[in-house]
C-alpha cells in the first residue's frame, strides 16, 4: 500500500509500530500541541484511515486526555488496528489512572492484535495466558495457537524478546 503521508505521520507516528507509513518519532521528541492539531484535521478529513485515529490517540495519552485517547484508539481498533489494539491491552495492563481494568478487553484487544500479526502483542498475549490470566485457554487449538503466535513473533522480536519466546515456547511444551 502506497499512502501519502499527513502531518500527523510525520509529527506523531509511533517507532514501535509496524504499520506507521514514516519514520517514527519518539515520545520526547512529540510536539503535542501541534500533533494533536494535525491529527484530528487528519482524523476529520479520513476518519477511515485507522493509522491517523491511532496516531491522535497516541498524542492525546501522552497529553493527559485519556478519555479522548481512548475513544481514538477504539476507533482505530475498531477498524482493524492492530497496535491500538495492543496499546489498548497494554494501557489497561498497567492500570493507567482514568482507564478501567477489564482482563477480558485486556484477552480480547491483545488476541485480536495477535492473530493480526503484532510482534509484541503475540508475545503478551501467550505470556499472559500461561500466568492464567485469561479463563478461555483451555484446549489444544488454543496452545497450538498460541505456539504458532511466538513462532511468528520470533523473527520480529530483538535479542531479549527471543529469550522470552524461548522461554514462553518451552512452558508451552
């Protein structure tokens, strides 16, 4: 896909994420004032355009407007994004003040995010269910599922994330 970059991509795409169209700048760096400005014209002229809505999410979190960033982060899960769904997961995790604490949004965003191939969610995801901290892993297509999301995060993780998969392979043996 060849899609023309915004203002918003260039002042608030996220480093980490697999599907930002330019190179990522990090949270230090984030002029919020401004990013959030150019995402939500971003947003209001392409409100299908997942990665925008992910991306304003991101600079409205970082500025303290946690209910606004969460309703742009569940938009762009909602269409498909698979890193709002991991930092949705990921932000009711860490019990971030103003974000309620939902294990099952928590299984379902980072399950979600998972099968769409994100690195790091598939990595959370299994580690969480073998802590048991999801009630619906309970057969062997869900372990077989499981082994095939850290075989997929492997290739994609850096030196000490492949420790991790290691370990969480050898637990699901």
């Amino acid at each position: 896909m060849n899609e023309t970059a915004t203002e918003c991509d260039h002042l608030a795409a996220n480093p980490p994420d697999p599907d930002r169209i330019v190179p990522g700048v990090s949270r230090a760096q984030l002029d919020l004032p401004r990013a959030i400005d150019a995402c939500r014209a971003a947003v209001a002229a392409q409100p299908d355009t997942a990665r925008l809505s992910y991306q304003l999410g991101r600079c409205l979190f970082y500025a303290g407007q946690t209910a606004d960033a969460l309703k742009s982060f569940k938009q762009a899960a909602d269409l498909g994004y698979r890193q709002a769904h991991f930092i949705l997961g990921l932000i009711m995790m860490r019990r971030y003040e103003g974000v309620p604490f939902d294990v099952s949004h928590i299984e379902h965003h980072w399950r979600a995010a998972a099968r769409l191939d994100q690195a790091n969610a598939q990595v959370s995801y299994v580690r969480e269910a073998l802590r048991g901290s999801f009630d619906n892993i309970s057969d062997r297509s869900d372990c077989d599922e499981l082994k095939r999301f850290l075989e997929r995060a492997r290739p994609k993780v850096d030196y000490l994330g492949s420790l991790l998969v290691d370990d969480l392979t050898a637990a699901l043996s």
